[in-house]
C-alpha cells in the first residue's frame, strides 16, 4: 500500500487566539501539541515561531527552545519555516538552519501579493543562497508553490544546481494573491512536477477538505493544521491540532493506504536523520 505523510503545522504566523483559543503559541503549548500530532500519526511538524507578542518571528532562541523540547518527546520530522516575518531580513531567515540543521525547512519559490496588502519577497539572489546553504548543511528543501511560477523557478534552480532533484513539493493553495484552493488547480500543478517527485498539498480556510480528499485520491501526500484552517467544520473551531490529524489518518485508512511513520517520511522523502 502507498505509505501518505501526514504534515501537521500548528502554528504559522497569523492566526491568534483570538481566532481559535486552541492556537498553540509559545514554545512549550507549540510542542506539546506536536507530541500529541505525532502519537496521532503525523510524521512531519512545519514549525513557525512567535514572539512574546504573539507575532511571527524568525528567533533564533524560540526556534532552539521549541526544538529541544520536541526532541525530548518524539522523532517526529521537523521542518523549519524560513519565512512568518514580513520584516525578517535573508540572514535571520536562514539563522536557524544554520545552528539547528533541521532535517527539512521551507523553500518559497517565488514572489507573490501577500493578503492583498503586503509583499511576500523571495527575490532571486535569497533563494540561491539559501538553497546553496540548505545543500551545504544537509537540509532538505521543502518547495512551497503558490501558483505555477513557483513551481518553474524551483525546476531552474534544480537545472543551475542551487537545490538537488528530484524535490519535494508544497502545493499551498487558497492563499490571498495565489492560486485557489480547486481540485482542478490541483489537477493541473501536479501535471507540471518533473519525473521523481514527490509532493504535498493543502487547502486554507474553506479549501481545506476538498484538497485533502483529493491529494489522498491522486497519490501525494497531506498537511493539515490550525496555520492554515482555525475551523474543524463550518461554525466549528477545532479542538486542536492532532484533531485534523486523526481526521486525517482516517481518510487515508478509508482510501486503503497506509500512514506513514516519521521514519517512513525519512525514507520516502530520502531525509538526513
């Protein structure tokens, strides 16, 4: 049976507790609940950070402390965000890395309108040195495509030798200012994917379901998580993190595939440990 990597991200950079009191935000709420994610079958935690404030932050400090105590609990796979703060600069963007070397960390490929009120900047001289950085350190990227584009300049910086392929993909759909979240966009990013990827999706707010039915149905692998959708079911707010998860495992199982373990996820997606 086909092995589906559950991602869990709990967190990210926006939603509050005002959004969903259950929204886990400091680095000892953001891992437990990752523990509870992995012994409800997720094998890989996308990880943004928070300040005393509540807001994005790409410390350094909060990155160290919420990994240190998630290793104490599990070996769940742990990707690292190197975006969440519209105000980071590219070196404290990739700081992190660095000193943490995670086994994953997040590759945004591309530009875009960020919420229709702010730009989301990965310009050209970013991306290649932080794919050189992540290839130097043994971190393998994560490709989040928000519309096609994305998709096209990770396959260059493949052809220029920036990142390694075959890579693995993020399909983020839903986003304000990027593709939406339709079965039919999905349909269509997947027939880009060069030969010997492997790739993930989501859908935000709303879009949620619907691309989760759909990446189980067409073979790739699912992220869910209160950093992308802070309701369960319409007019309800999830409970927690691992409850889209169980969710989640469910539907795999009904499709007659298999959950894949954190040590599954090191395999299929050929992860340093």
């Amino acid at each position: 049976m086909q092995k589906v990597i559950v991602t869990v991200a709990p967190t990210g950079a926006w939603p509050t507790k005002e959004h969903n009191p259950n929204v886990p935000m400091t680095p000892k709420e953001i891992a437990a609940d990752v523990y509870e994610c992995w012994k409800a079958g997720a094998a890989v935690a996308h990880l943004h950070m928070r300040d005393d404030e509540g807001k994005g932050t790409m410390s350094k400090e909060k990155f160290a402390e919420t990994v240190g105590l998630i290793r104490e609990k599990c070996d769940i796979v742990l990707n690292l965000t190197t975006s969440g703060d519209l105000n980071a600069t590219d070196e404290t963007r990739m700081a992190h890395l660095i000193e943490l070397k995670p086994e994953m960390a997040s590759y945004d490929a591309g530009s875009m309108n960020w919420m229709h009120s702010s730009l989301f900047i990965n310009h050209p001289q970013f991306l290649e040195k932080l794919g050189r950085t992540m290839t130097e350190i043994g971190v393998k990227p994560e490709i989040e495509v928000f519309d096609a584009g994305m998709l096209y300049n990770a396959v260059y910086y493949m052809k220029k030798g920036v990142i390694a392929s075959p890579g693995h993909y993020q399909f983020v759909l839903g986003a304000a200012g990027g593709t939406a979240a339709t079965v039919e966009n999905l349909v269509y990013l997947k027939s880009l994917l060069p030969s010997g990827s492997t790739w993930s999706a989501f859908g935000i707010g709303a879009g949620h379901i619907p691309i989760l039915y759909a990446a189980i149905a067409l073979g790739g692998h699912v992220r869910v998580g209160m950093e992308d959708n802070v309701l369960y079911a319409k007019d309800r707010l999830a409970k927690s993190n691992a409850e889209f998860v169980e969710r989640a495992v469910r539907l795999i199982k009904e499709a007659n595939k298999e959950v894949a373990t954190a040590d599954d996820a090191r395999t299929i997606l050929n992860l340093r440990k």
